[in-house]
C-alpha cells in the first residue's frame, strides 16, 4: 500500500532530483511502500524526458 512522504522525506527527495535530475521539470508522484520505509519511489517529467525512479534512504 502506498504512504505518502513526510516532510523530512520530501525535503530529502526534493534534493536528490535538484542534484540528478533536469531543473525544468516537475516532480508528479512521490510515495513510500507499507513494509519498506527507506525507499523513496518517485515520477519526476520534464519536457526532455520522464523519470521514474527510487532513493534509498
């Protein structure tokens, strides 16, 4: 099931796409798995491409 992020996950995240990702895009989803909290799933689009990808924490 998924949870959406808490406010220090969501800083982390919003970091780690500043640093790795393309800065005119925007971050479309972002959520944690029941079970598996130290893994950050996000969608992130920009008008290059569209990322979906994981963070682990």
């Amino acid at each position: 099931m998924k949870k959406p992020l808490n406010q220090l996950k969501m800083e982390f995240l919003k970091k780690h796409v500043h640093e790795h990702e393309e800065n005119d895009g925007a971050l479309t989803e972002a959520f944690t798995f029941d079970g598996d909290p130290g893994m950050i799933l996000y969608t992130f689009v920009s008008p290059n491409k569209t990322v979906k990808g994981a963070v682990f924490i």
